[in-house]
C-alpha cells in the first residue's frame, strides 16, 4: 500500500493524524511494513495482516473509502494465520 494514504487520517483513537511509517518489524512468521500513530502510538501492519500489529483496515471505519476492494483483497489474502 502507498504510505501517501495514510497522511491526515482518522486514527482509531478518533486523532486525525499523520501516521509514521516503520520500514521494518518483525513478528513470529517474518518481517513487516508498519505505520505508528504518533497519538496514541497503535503499530498497524500495512503489508498484511497480522496478530502481532492492528489490522489496517480498521482505520476505514473512521476514513470512509480509504481503501479500493482490489486493496482490501490483497491485504487480507496474505494475513498470517491466527
């Protein structure tokens, strides 16, 4: 996903705020792309889902059509089991 969206979002902490992106953070099953709230400091993967980190789709229950459904689908088809 672009790191460009998640600029001037509505956090799940109901912040709108500029996310911070992190390179890389490591889980059980490998490495991750992801983005901080610098709020309330929730890491959300971006890359796929995953147990270790909140589940980015979130944030569009507060960010109305963040993501297209092509997105959506790619994210949640790579989730790591739970």
């Amino acid at each position: 996903m672009d790191f460009q969206k998640f600029q001037n979002v509505k956090c799940i902490c109901n912040e709108s705020v500029n996310f911070e992106l992190i390179d890389e953070i490591e889980c059980d099953w490998g490495n991750h792309v992801v983005i901080q709230c610098p709020k309330c400091q929730e890491l959300f993967s971006i890359d796929n889902e995953c147990p270790a980190f909140h589940d980015v789709l979130d944030l569009e229950k507060n960010n109305f059509q963040l993501f297209s459904d092509k997105e959506k689908f790619d994210y949640a088809s790579n989730s790591h089991p739970n």
